[in-house]
DNA sequence: TGTACATCAGTGAACGCGCGTTCACTGATGTAC
DNA sequence: TGTACATCAGTGAACGCGCGTTCACTGATGTAC
C-alpha cells in the first residue's frame, strides 16, 4: 500500500488515462489511439503469457507495425509495463471509488464490503493485471515514481472509511493491543496522512481487513484453494463479512 | 491450500528430498548429487531473475556441464521447475512443522503464533521460492499431481491445531455466521478429511487466519507497505497476535 | 491562401544475443557369467 | 577373479526460434510566414 497525500493524489489520478479531446490535430489523435491500441494488445498478450513474456516484438505485429515503430511510443519495454501497471491500478482504484460512492448513504461496514467485493470483481475478470500488481513482483523491474498515486487509490477509499467510520461512530476504537514505539509513530504517520482521528486500534484492524482481501483473493486466483472451497463467491463474502463486523465492532 | 488425506501425506512427503545413503554404487551417488547440485544453482537463479527466466542453459553453465547434459537430470524445463516448488513446499512445511513440535507443550494460540512466524521467516529467507509457490502462478506453467503433497504441509498442520484447540477447549466455536449451503458442505468434506470435530465457525475463523498470514507476508515482500509500516517484524507480531486472539475467543 | 520548412510516424535491415531441445558420439562405470 | 557386454553421463554441433534495441531512410502531416 503506497501512499501520497491528498494533493498530490489529485494531482496524480487520472494522468495514465487518456485526454481524448484535449488534443486537435489528426496526428495527435493517431497518437493517442494507438498508444491506447499497443497497450488494449500488450493488456491481451498479458494474460495470455504473463508479465516476463510480454514481447515487444509480439505486440507490435499484432498491431500491425513493424517492431521498432513501438518505440515512437514507448522508450522501452519497460515503459510499457509501467503503464499497463499504472492501468491496473486505476483501473481498480476507480472501480473502489465507484463502489464506494455507489454506497455513499449506507453504513460505513456495508461501504467497505462493497469496495472489497469490487476490488475481487476487478481482480476476478482481470487476473493477469491483478498478478501484476498484487502478485509477485516483476524480475528486474523497479516500480518508478509514477506507479505512486495510482496504487494508493485503492487504500485511500478505505482510509476514508475509516475515518468516516470513525467520525460517526460506526466503528469502535475497541481494546488497544500493546504495540511497540515504531508501530506507533507509523500509524501515527498514517493518521497524519490519511486518516485524520483514527485510532491504532482500528488502523491495525483496517489493515488487518485489507490484508484478508488480498490474501483471499490470492489464496482463490492462485488455486490454493482448489478441492477444498466451491463456492468462492460465497466464501468471499462470508469472511468478508466477518472480517468487516470485527473491524467495525474491534472484538 | 491443497489438501490430501493422511496416508497420501506420508506417501508423498520427503519424496522429493535426497535419499543420501540408499543408493550405493558410485553413479548413483553422482546422480543425486548432481541433481542436488542443480537444484541448488536453479534456486540460485530463480532469486536472481525471476522464475520465468529460470534458463536451463545459464544454470549448466554454472554447473560446469553442457547444456544438453541437464537432460540426463531433469527431462524438461518445466521438470526442474517443478522439483523447485516441491522442494520450496517442503522447505516451509517443515518450517512449520518444527515451529509446532518445538512448542508441542504450549497453548494452542501460541503455536499457530509460532507456526505462522515460522512460515514468514521462512519467505523472508527465501523470497524468491515464496513467490514461486505463493505468489502469481508461473505462466503457461500447470502444477502436477506431484505437488499436492507437499503443497499440504502447512494447511495440515494449521489443521491439527485447530483440531486439538477445539479437542481441548482452547477454541471456542462462538457464533456460526449464516452461510450458504455449499460452502457447509464445503466445511464439512474439510472437516472429514482433514479436522474431525471442528465446528464451521472454527474453519472458517482459521481459514481468515490463514488468509492473513499470506496476505501479510505479500503486502510485505511485494512493497505494499513501503513507507507505511517500518517495522514489519514487529506489525506481523501485532496483526497475528490479534488474528490468534480472534481465532481461539471467536469474538 | 500558398509555399518552404520542420516535425514526426513508420519502414526494413541489421546487431548480437540467449533460449529449449535433439541427436549421434565417446568413454567411463556397472553387471552377469 | 577376469572378461564381455550393457548402461549411462557427458560432449559438441546443430536446428529453429524469438527477443530488445539501433539506425538511416522515406513520406506524410503540421506550422510559420
């Protein structure tokens, strides 16, 4: 969970997507459209081979060009992972923050269940974007900059809640586990940054609850699961449901 | 979470290890140390490039052999692999294992502590087998048959010590959540396999705590964290501290 | 509005690389009599 | 114990493949006067 402040959020969210009108001459149309076109192929070869295979060669002749044409549009094979990754993430970002909204006039609890069915309904028709950006790491590739603000997307919704839930009283603060000095300081840093009034105790469960969605979602997309649950959709939701109880409730 | 039944455990566990001294002539020593040897170069580069760089070229060169001579071990590519991710099952699996037995007299909570510190320091230690086995599944890569076993160790032993908390009424069932009729059935064929007397709220609560030893460790090693948490040995103690706690007081 | 120049997308050949796998072979090690 | 034969590890050349990236180029699109 990376995370920016407010301002720099604004300033980040939405910069990958593209401006369509923004720009008027016919080149600078082209331009935007098959920057968009390489990535919609690169996005398919992705799921098809995985993130280590994904061939500039391949992409370029499937779109129809010759392979060094690429680069008029991307550096580097590396530049055209890091915006499928920045993709991935506001793509799943605005599917929270949808949720999330969608859900304004309910319950803090029922808000945050919906955001987390929506990250696994993303994760579940996205599953190689998912693994890239929730699996394991890419081989000798360093997440820049600029990976930053879209990837706090998603935890800042929840952040938000948190401190709705805070402020409305939807959620306890409950028991306070012991914690040592530096866990402190960096819930104390978080709370400065994101979520203003929220107790160590409900950011530790916060986080706790967010965790339970990635491990879930991993532990189902992965097959770890295989044999042994069903109904995924169901079980989802049960511990999701779970989870969220003992988060608004603290016991 | 793959799962097999005891006696196919005991079967397939220490299969893929060296059996050092049962083979007597000179060749077969070779054989299984090269093998050995092999192996422990392949891990080498799986830490350096990823698994889906794993070459078998570069890994005969650093053992000094010609590549087509890796073929006499390991009749593809894809076999080395998967002797790689028995081995990493069986590496954290035994991990856990000893973190059980070690606390054999203690109370149940404190063993499921210790058995998931045991299954995280082993990740740390070993990132790249981690991923291999729990991260993002390698592409174009189907796990054999073979792997299963080794792929239960850890559930079995999370699965014991459910089953001797509620034997010994360290675990409570507390409240059973509303749940749908499959994922009953789905409890009950654990419960049958692998948790005799272990009530659905108890499943469940254990699979969320397993779910969270997973999603901990990812949001850890893969850099979700970064800048958020600093002292991540101290905040896994916290979180799984709080998932125990949850776990055997069901509230 | 028309022209001269600048910008830029896309081409095609080339560089140098590494990969997995097959195959016929040599020579050392093991086994049966 | 010695010999004839079978087994098997390792060699080296070859097949056919795809990769990322560079480079000088052509021709179309855009811009300034």
């Amino acid at each position: 969970m990376f995370l920016v402040t407010a301002l720099e959020m604004r300033h980040n969210v939405g910069m990958a997507t593209t401006v369509p009108n923004a720009s008027r001459t016919a080149r600078d149309r082209a331009r935007v459209e098959l920057t968009d076109e390489i990535k919609a192929v690169a996005r398919r070869h992705l799921a098809d081979h995985g993130s280590a295979a994904l061939s500039l060669r391949a992409v370029a002749r499937e779109v129809g060009m010759v392979s060094s044409a690429v680069y008029r549009y991307f550096p580097s094979r590396d530049e055209l992972l890091t915006a499928l990754i920045i993709d991935a993430y506001d793509a799943v970002g605005e599917r929270a923050e949808a949720a999330d909204s969608a859900s304004r006039d309910r319950a803090v609890d029922a808000r945050w269940l919906k955001v987390c069915e929506a990250v696994r309904a993303w994760a579940l028709a996205n599953p190689h974007e998912y693994a890239l950006i929730y699996g394991s790491p890419v081989p000798g590739y360093a997440a820049p900059q600029a990976t930053i603000g879209p990837a706090s997307r998603v935890p800042w919704v929840l952040l938000r809640l948190l401190t709705d839930g805070v402020a409305s009283d939807e959620i306890v603060a409950g028991e306070t586990p012991a914690m040592s000095r530096t866990i402190r300081s960096d819930f104390a840093q978080l709370r400065r940054t994101a979520a203003p009034a929220v107790p160590d105790a409900v950011l530790s469960r916060g986080l706790a609850a967010w965790s339970q969605v990635l491990g879930n979602i991993n532990l189902e997309m992965f097959g770890h699961l295989h044999n042994v649950i069903h109904d995924y959709d169901a079980f989802f939701t049960l511990q999701m449901r779970r989870a969220c109880e003992f988060l608004v409730r603290g016991a």
